[in-house]
C-alpha cells in the first residue's frame, strides 16, 4: 500500500513539475489527497487540461478532495 501511494505522489509530483509549477505544489496536493486513486485522477486532470495557472490546479485539488469528503459522508449517514 505505501508503494503506491509512494508512486502516485512521485507522478503527480512529476507532473505538476513538467506543467512548469513548482514539485512544493505538487507534495502539497498529494498530501492533501491522501490516496493513491484521488492522486492519479489530479494526474489525469492535469495531461488532459494542462493548466496554466496554479490556481486552476489548486481548484480542481479542492475540487477532488470535496467530492471524496461528500462521498464519504454519504456512506456514513447510511450506516
């Protein structure tokens, strides 16, 4: 489990570094992800959209990580 987790932050990492913005960026969402799969779709979003703004990334992170969280909560109310 801690590879992949270790290997999706690295290509998100990567990613948002060849978009132009910085790797802190990057480590930043990654951490605030938290899981392999939300990494990996922030990954895709960034080679189908590639934004030039770091605010569009840091929406979209926003963006995953509210959509997780709703999820989540969703499933809990139903228990």
């Amino acid at each position: 489990m801690q590879d992949d987790w270790t290997r999706a932050r690295d290509d998100l990492v990567a990613t948002v570094a060849a978009l132009g913005f910085p790797a802190e960026l990057g480590e930043a969402a990654a951490r605030h992800l938290g899981s392999p799969k939300a990494m990996e779709r922030m990954r895709k979003y960034l080679l189908y959209v590639r934004p030039d703004r770091a605010e569009l990334v840091v929406d979209e992170m926003l963006s995953i990580r509210e959509e997780i969280d709703a999820w989540k909560r969703k499933k809990q109310s139903r228990q």
